[in-house]
C-alpha cells in the first residue's frame, strides 16, 4: 500500500516482507529513507495536515506513528488485533 503526503512531495509504501516503511520522494522518485515498523506493515495514511503517517502493522497487532519532518517513529499503539486498515476523516 501506499500513501502520498497532501502536498504531493512524499510517498509512502510498506514493504510488508520486511518490516519497513520506504519514503520516496516524488521530484526526484529517489528513497529518502526506510524506517522500521512492526512485523507485516499492510496499511499506511498521512494526517490530513501532512505532519504523520500511521502504518497499520498486520503481523504486529500494532499502529506505527512516523513523523514526517524527521522520518521517525514518534510512537506504536498495541494491542490491535490485525490491523488492516487506516482511513483519516477530514
């Protein structure tokens, strides 16, 4: 899955094998950075503002909080049996 930051600069996609996160960003479709999340990282959204992404981690039963400005786990939400989705309501 993946999830593209409003302004368009950043996408997100889980790499569900591998326990990460890759960050590309689209004016070069370089990655920027790849970042650690819980076990199986089925789902991804970014914040209506644009500030963090939560990844859904499936195999982990956990939600991950990166930081967009810095690229790191802000926090991880437990105990969330199989999470396989994740929607923000403006």
């Amino acid at each position: 899955m993946l999830a593209v930051t409003p302004d368009g600069s950043k996408v997100y996609v889980t790499n569900y094998g591998s326990a990460n996160v890759s960050v590309i960003v689209t004016a070069t479709g370089t990655v920027s950075a790849t970042i650690g999340v819980g076990v199986n990282p089925r789902d991804v959204a970014v914040t209506p503002d644009g500030a963090y992404v939560y990844v859904a981690n499936y195999g982990a039963g956990t939600i991950s909080v990166i930081d967009v400005a810095d690229e790191s786990i802000v926090t991880t939400i437990p105990g969330i049996a199989a999470p396989n989705g994740i929607v923000f309501k403006p």
